[in-house]
C-alpha cells in the first residue's frame, strides 16, 4: 500500500476547504430543519398546536429522525463503494446536488407524505459524509490524517452551534424559509465543487469493479473482518456513537427535570458544547496527535468522555453538570484519531468502503439509541423506577458503553506499532 500522493498545494487547499464546506452544509441542513419541522408537520396534519396534538406530532417526529437514519445505514456503503469504483468527485457533487433538489421539494410539500419522502432522499444524501472522509483519506499524508478528521469534526461543532440557532431565526419568519436557504447553500456548494474540486481518487488506484457483495450495511461488515484491528475500532465507533445518543436523546428532557432549565439556558449551553468541540477538533487534535499518538489520543478522549458522563449523571447541582461538558468534549480527540488509525490499515482502493461502513455503524446507533436512552430516563423518572432519585441513568449507561470503549480499545491496539505502518487484510484481497 503506498502513501497517497497529496494534491497540488493550491488545489489540495481549495479541495480542502470544499470537503469542509460541504460536510458543514450537511450538518447545518440537518440543523437548520429542527426548530421548524414539528410546526411543519403539524402544519400539513392539521392536528393543532394543543397537547393532543403536540404528543402526535412527536410520534411523526421519532419516524422522521428514524427513517432519516436508517437511509443513512442503508446508503452509506452504496456511496462509499461507488466512490471506490468511480471516484469520489461524482458521488460527492451528485450527493451535494440531490440535497439542494429535495430542500426545494420539502419547501414546496403541500402534504405529509411528500415531506416524509423528502426526509428519506436527505438521508441518502446525506451520506456523503463517508465519501467525504474517504477524499480526506485519499489527499492526506499518513501523520496529517488526525488533523484533517479533526477540521471535519470541526465543521460538525460549527454546524451545531449555527444549524438549529439559524433555523430558529429563519423559521420566526417563515415556516418554510429554512428549507428554502439549505436549498440554496446545497446547490451553492455543488456549483462550487463543480468549478473547484479535483478529483482525489485517480483511475489507477480504483477498484476494478463494483463489488456489490460490500454494497450494503451487512456486506459491508465482511469488508471489516477482513482488518482485524479495524473491525475492533469499529466496534468502537459503535459504541461511542451509541453512547452519544443519550445526549441527543435525553439532554433537554434531564435539564429540565432536574434543573428546571428552559430553552434558553439549553441553548447557552448547547452552544457551549459547540464551541468546545470546535476548540478540541480544530485546534487540539492538530496539536497533540504527534506528541501523543494515535492510539494514546483515543484512550486520552474516551477517558474524559467516561468523567463527562459521570459528572452528567451524578451531579447533583447544575455547575456540576456544566462541568462535564468540556469533559465530554475533549471526546473529540478520540474520533478523528480512531479515523486516521483505520485509514492506515485499509487499502487506498477501499476507502471509500470503509469509511461506508463506519457511517452504517454510527447511523445503525442513531436507529436503535434514541429509543434505549428515552425510554430508560423515562422509566427511571416513574413511579415504576428500580431505583429512586436516579434521573442520569442514562448518562450512567453511557458511561458504561464509553469504559467499554476504552477497554476494547486497549485490547484491539495493544500491538500495533507505533509508526501506525499500515497492514495488509487478513486473507488477500
């Protein structure tokens, strides 16, 4: 396997930037639609802004997000492994383009059906997130990679903060506005990229031929097998993505029980979240990866991320819990880390394939944990709970799920050599 050749420094720059800029429109589309789209449905089902109809919308609300992520299982392999076989430019401008048409098409749903329909396309647009680190993966020196997740995982932090606060500003005026301006930034982008981005993935280096076997979510797991040590971390993006959902999931509900927290304090918040995460990915992880390591970087960040979730679990005053924020934060180390560590073991033909199935995996997370977390903080909440005054549990159970993580990380890397050399798979190609 040989290292990649980087782009001509101007145009790696521009491509760079793209990759950025596309990655962040993805985050801030998805954002942008959260503060408008249970108006929206309860706009086109007539049910009323009223409690009846509020707790009905919420069940349209749990499918919408379920069906956006289970396109994002199904179709993050079918993009990855097309990007292998013809190149990472198409599958990504095509992706970029399809978004913009479907925001126009949920712009204009004059019913139900039409935007459930929208909310499927986006998720397998959406999916371009794998293709997009495959590029990364395809221009990027072995010892750069970590940085170059972490400027990813920086776009994910600003499109946190900016998505949903914009979203919200543009939807006090109208309902539809949001969907209308991630449109325009989809097909801003695309008309970008078009012009700008070179393609990372020359003839030479790609498959010979679309292997439709590695296609999907379950095949794609017999391209990680084949990579022990791969399929070992990524079982640990699974359960860092796992453990992840309980913020999702239940961050709004615990606040508000157990510290009487309205929006606007929940917006402070969140967005301090943001800004940590920024600060780690985009500043620390390029730091620290060559003074630490790879593999020292992802237990580093797993260690904090089990102190966060502790402190969120058992902190009795909110000062406590606003503590473990930037504990949770420092996660971010671990992420682009782990990523750079797979790409070195993988061969550059089957990037894009990798990087598919990662992104099954988180979105496979996304599909089953909201219902776990939510449902466990409500049982633990009742007059049916276990155990009295333990609200965090859920928390707690991330905790547990990210201590595997680490566990698992230390068996999985023990002997892996320090230069991170990349191997060959386990039983040829």
């Amino acid at each position: 396997m040989t290292e990649p050749q980087p782009l001509a420094h101007p145009r790696h720059r521009a491509a760079v930037i793209f990759i950025f800029v596309t990655v962040l429109i993805d985050i801030l589309s998805f954002g942008i639609i959260i503060p408008v789209l249970p108006h929206l449905i309860i706009e086109l089902t007539g049910l009323g802004n009223g409690q009846a109809g509020i707790a009905k919308a919420s069940v349209w609300v749990a499918a919408f997000g379920t069906l956006f992520m289970l396109m994002q299982f199904v179709c993050s392999p079918i993009q990855g492994a097309l990007s292998d076989r013809f190149g990472r430019r198409a599958v990504i401008l095509i992706s970029s383009f399809g978004l913009g048409v479907d925001f126009i098409v949920m712009a204009l749903a004059p019913v139900l059906w039409l935007l459930f329909v929208g909310r499927a396309v986006s998720g397998m647009c959406a999916a371009s997130f794998s293709t997009a680190n495959a590029y990364i993966a395809d221009i990027t020196p072995h010892d750069k990679r970590a940085a170059a997740f972490g400027l990813l995982g920086a776009a994910f932090a600003i499109g946190f903060i900016v998505g949903p606060a914009l979203g919200g500003l543009l939807g006090h005026i109208s309902i539809r506005l949001p969907f209308w301006t991630a449109a325009c930034l989809s097909l801003v982008n695309f008309c970008y990229g078009y012009f700008v981005l070179p393609e990372s993935l020359p003839p030479e280096r790609r498959s010979a031929r679309l292997d439709l076997r590695h296609a999907n979510p379950l095949g794609s797991l017999l391209l990680l097998k084949r990579y022990p040590q791969v399929f070992g971390i990524a079982a640990v993006f699974f359960l860092m993505a796992l453990a992840q959902f309980s913020i999702n999931s239940t961050y709004v509900l615990y606040t508000d029980y157990r510290y009487g927290w309205g929006p606007q304090v929940v917006g402070y918040t969140l967005a301090l979240v943001g800004l940590c995460t920024g600060i780690v990915q985009g500043l620390l992880v390029r730091r620290w990866t060559p003074k630490l390591g790879e593999r020292r970087m992802i237990l580093t960040g797993l260690a904090f991320v089990v102190g966060g979730y502790l402190l969120f679990g058992l902190g009795g005053s909110q000062w406590l819990f606003i503590a473990g924020i930037p504990l949770l934060c420092m996660g971010g180390l671990s992420g682009p880390a782990a990523q750079a560590l797979v790409t070195h073991q993988v061969d550059p033909a089957e990037q894009g394939r990798l990087q598919g199935a990662l992104t099954s995996l988180q979105s496979l997370a996304g599909i089953f944990g909201p219902a776990v977390f939510a449902n466990l903080f409500g049982w633990f909440i009742s007059k049916h709970a276990p155990v009295a005054d333990l609200p965090g549990i859920s928390f707690l159970l991330a905790a547990a799920l990210t201590a595997a993580a680490f566990a698992l990380t230390m068996r999985v890397t023990r002997n892996l050599p320090s230069s991170t050399v990349p191997v060959a798979p386990a039983g040829g190609r």
